[in-house]
C-alpha cells in the first residue's frame, strides 16, 4: 500500500475553515457579484444553445448569485464562468468543488436531468456494475468502418478539491500519489508515467495527434479555472502496448483510458475495467450516493463512461440530418476527429454514449454497442 498522506498545512487551513462554518460560506465578493450581472445579462441577450442558458432562468440567478460553498467559498461564477465567457459551449457549467453540486442544486439538477436523458432530482445512481467485455463482440469484424475504439473514465481522489480549487502543492501531491499507484502496475498495465514537465513540445504535439495526450490550452477549461499552474502535476502514463493510458490532472484528478486499432469493444472495455480495479486498490475514489463518481464536469458524472468508436460511415456523412436523427434516437453523441469542439477530418466522426448517469456502467457501454451497430446497419442499408 501507499505510505499515508503526511501532515499538510493546506489541509489543516481546510479543515478548520469546515469545522468553523456553522453553514453557508463567505459572502460573495462585489467585484464578482459584478462580474456576475453583467456577464449573465450578456448571457441572456445572446444567441447561446448552452444548457446554462436553457436553465439559468431569472429566479434561479438571483436565488443563487450570493451562495457560496461551504468548505471552498465556490461562487456561482466559478461554476458558470466558462459558459459566460464562450457562449459556444454546450453545457457552460463545472464544479469547483464536489459541495458546489449541492449548494448550486437548482441550476446544476436541471442541467444534469436535460443532459444525461432525464436523471431527475429526486433520482439516485445506481450501484457500480461493470458486467463483463464478453458481451461486446466486435462491432466491425471486417474493419470496413471503425478505425479505433477507446472506453475512458474519470475519477476524483478523495478528499481533494476539483481544479479551481487545488493548490500548486497538491497538484504536486496528487501527481505522485497518482503516478506512485501507476507505477506499481504489472502484467498488460505495466509502463511508465511522462510528467508533462518537462515535455518537449514535438512529443508532446505527436503525442496529441497521435489521440494519446489531453491537448493544451482548451479555453473552457481554462476559463473555468481548471488550468492554473499549468503544466505542474499534469502527466501521462502509457503501458508497454501503448493500449492502456491514464491522464494525471487534466479536468479530472484521473482519467483512465483503454484503446485501440479496430471495432473490438469487448476486449478494449475489459481492459480499461481491470486498469481502474487495479488503481482502485491504491487509491480511494470519491464517490456520491446520489450522483455517483463524483467529476468537475457535470456531464461526466455517475459511471463516468464514454465509449467511443472513430468511424467512417460515407454515406450517413453525407446526410448529416439522417446521422443526428439516429444518434439522438441511440442516446449517441458525435464528435470530430480530434474529440469534442472539433470537426471531422477525412470523413472520421467520433461517436460515444452521451449519458452517463442514471444507468450502469454496462449499460452505458451497452447503449454506444446497440447505437454503433444501429448506424452501421444504417449505413449498409443506403448502400444496397
Ligand atoms: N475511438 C477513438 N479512437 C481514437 N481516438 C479517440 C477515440 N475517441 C476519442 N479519441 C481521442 O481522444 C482524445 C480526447 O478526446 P475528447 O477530449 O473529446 O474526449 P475525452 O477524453 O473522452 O474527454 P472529454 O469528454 O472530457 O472531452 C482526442 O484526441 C480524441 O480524438
Ligand atoms: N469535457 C467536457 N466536460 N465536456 C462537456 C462540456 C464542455 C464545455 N464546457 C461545453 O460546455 O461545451
């Protein structure tokens, strides 16, 4: 097992600022109550399809802009900064700290409910359950369609702040908490962890084109907070295969990634199922009854899973009306070649479950394997 955490001076300023609240936190600052009003009036008057515009309605603002989180002093603008500032997102709202999903409830509630396919309030995430790769065949046994297929979760280590709110020293801590659980990996898992510091820019730059690495400088990230002290505490690990990855401090604490060349869902799954058991035993997860696995982004939380395929489909390409029709009907979401906010490039969308909560982890797998193999069908229908 891992040496335990030593005495920390910034946990111990944590804890007494948690054991001295007596509920509520500090009062928001008039510079970002300022910062707040105008920024949600220019919200407003936009043409945003965010889901933080859908639901930040008048009411909820003015019911919400004081709040702040008990243990961090999270503010309502560190939730929505990045969706007042790009008004392109599609969602525009993450959790500085895992108590913002419940002192900002009524704007993240409705958000999560519209995203994950109506996960309502009153609902609970079910136990884990990560049935077995088996079931998944391979979804494209002549190659003729899938290029590659990548299963990822995320998870937060427990008792840690999400990005906005970590120090530089505890990126520093959970780097080497994270990388020393890493490098005691053996058998399939076995590699080596590359801190991004340090990074030459030419292997770093391959390694994003090559889908491997998190890419540099995503400004909703950034202006959500989640990029200070960048590149401190953010790394990668490969195994030997280069099949089995895990990303160290993007936008969550963990981001563990199974992939490969082809269409074999089943044996990509299982791999990325072992990786996380494997992690699981040096490492405490941080896990909510209600929610699940506990993420920065609302969009990733529950089972934390996106199974994506990057396929070649020419003839749905080229009626995207038709694509979308059956990627809403399969709960799929579709993405360009270099992951989200990109465009396809030679033809190669990436499609993956888009919800992720309120169902197992199984299930979300088995919703992208019955939705792939609907638009493969599709596709060979239009070709007769
Ligand atoms: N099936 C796949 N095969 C190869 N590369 C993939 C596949 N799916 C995603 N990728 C690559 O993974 C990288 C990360 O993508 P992206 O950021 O969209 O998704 P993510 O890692 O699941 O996280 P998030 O949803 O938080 O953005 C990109 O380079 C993307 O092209
Ligand atoms: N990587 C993610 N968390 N993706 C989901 C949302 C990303 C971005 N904040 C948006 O609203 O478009």
């Amino acid at each position: 097992m891992l040496r335990l955490r030593p005495f920390r001076l910034e946990t111990f300023k944590v804890f007494c600022r948690h054991a001295s609240k007596t509920g509520g936190g500090k009062p928001v600052d008039s510079n970002a109550l300022a910062q707040l009003e105008e920024g949600y009036k220019k919200l407003v008057a936009s043409n945003s399809k965010s889901l933080l515009k859908k639901h930040l309605k008048k009411d909820i603002f003015d019911n919400l802009k004081k709040k702040t989180t008990p243990s961090f002093n999270s503010s309502l603008l560190d939730c929505i900064q990045s969706g007042l500032c790009n008004h392109d997102s599609g969602v525009g709202i993450y959790a500085p700290d895992a108590e913002a999903y419940k002192t900002f409830a009524d704007l993240f509630d409705p958000i999560i409910e519209d995203y994950h396919g109506g996960f309502k309030k009153t609902d609970k995430h079910p136990e884990s359950c990560f049935g077995q790769g088996k079931d998944f065949a391979n979804l494209d046994p002549n190659n003729k369609y899938i290029v590659s297929t990548r299963v990822r979760c995320g998870r937060s280590v427990k008792n840690f702040p999400f990005n906005p709110c970590l120090s530089e020293f505890e990126y520093a801590e959970l780097e080497c908490m994270i990388s020393g659980a890493l490098n005691t990996m053996s058998g399939q898992y076995k590699g080596g962890y590359l801190p991004l510091c340090g990074m030459e820019k030419s292997v770093q730059q391959k390694l994003i084109d090559e889908h491997f690495l998190f890419k540099e400088g995503d400004r909703f990230l950034e202006t959500a907070g989640a990029s200070r002290f960048w590149p401190i505490g953010r790394g990668i690990y490969f195994n030997e295969a280069r099949n089995f990855l895990v990303w160290v401090n993007e936008e969550d604490h963990i981001r563990i990634i199974s992939m490969e060349k082809g269409g074999d869902l089943g044996k990509v799954y299982d791999r990325m199922l072992g990786g996380v058991e494997a992690l699981g035993k040096y490492l405490q997860f941080s896990r909510d009854q209600r929610l699940g696995y506990l993420t920065f982004c609302p969009t990733n939380l529950g089972t934390t899973i996106r199974a994506s395929v990057h396929i070649k489909l020419p003839n749905l390409t080229a009626n995207p009306e038709e694509m979308q029709k059956l990627a809403t009907k399969y709960n799929l979401q579709v993405r360009g070649t270099s992951g989200e906010h990109t465009e396809a490039k030679g033809g190669v969308h990436d499609i993956s479950n888009k919800r992720r909560m309120g169902l197992t982890e199984y299930e979300a797998v088995k919703e992208m394997y019955d939705g792939i193999r609907a638009l493969i069908d599709a596709e060979n229908k239009v070709c007769k």
